[in-house]
C-alpha cells in the first residue's frame, strides 16, 4: 500500500533536500544577480532552491519553443496561442516566486514620509 500523502512531513523532506544540496555544492552567501548585485527583496536562497528555478526556467524555454513552433503551423489561431504562451509565462513566473518568496522593500520616502514634496505625497 501506498504511503498516505498527508503524512509526509514536506517541510522536513525539503530542508533535507537543501541540506543535501548545499553539503554538496555549497550554500550562498545572499542572493545575487550575476554581477554580484544583491536583489532587493529577496531572501537568502538555497542551491535546491535556486536550481529549481533554473530547471523551471529550462521547461518554460522549451515550452515556449514549442509554442514557436506551433506559430508556423497553417490555420493556427495565434489569438489563442498568445492567449497560452503568457499564461505559462505567468504560471512559470507563480511557481517561481512562489520559491524565491520576494517582499515588499521600504522606500527612501518610507522613513520620513512628512518630508516629502507636495506633488509626491501619497495619496492612498
């Protein structure tokens, strides 16, 4: 009989999966783009973490290759087919930031907003 899916422990399963990862390949330091900028408002990331986007961002590629293909096709409806490349652009993009879980970053403006000039005052 099958494992009941409820009783796995995901959390446990994925800090063991980093765990592994990063005793392997190594941990980050913080989160950097390639120049070594680090991103505001984002965590620091884990190699596991970091190649599942990368393992994303190879399916999407393919997946939109594919789509490019489809768009040389006689009679494609490309209305719909533009209709289907940004969805999975944006169900991509979902899961991806459903990983790399990026906040909200303060403003200049955040630590004194009384000081700001009249026609940047927030109006919300």
């Amino acid at each position: 009989m099958a494992d009941d899916p409820t009783d796995r422990d995901v959390e446990k399963e994925l800090a063991d999966y980093d765990k592994r990862v990063d005793d392997k390949i190594g941990k980050p330091k913080d989160f950097t783009n390639p120049a070594g900028v680090q991103i505001p408002g984002y965590r620091e990331q884990s190699q596991a973490t970091l190649g599942v986007v990368k393992f994303h961002k190879e399916w999407e590629e393919r997946v939109l290759r594919h789509f490019d293909w489809l768009a040389t096709m006689e009679g494609i409806d490309k209305r719909w087919l533009s209709i289907a490349k940004t969805h999975i652009e944006q169900g991509f993009m979902s899961a991806n930031r459903a990983l790399l879980q990026p906040s909200r970053v303060e403003l200049p403006e955040d630590a004194e907003p009384d000081k700001l000039p009249a026609n940047q005052v927030r109006r919300w």
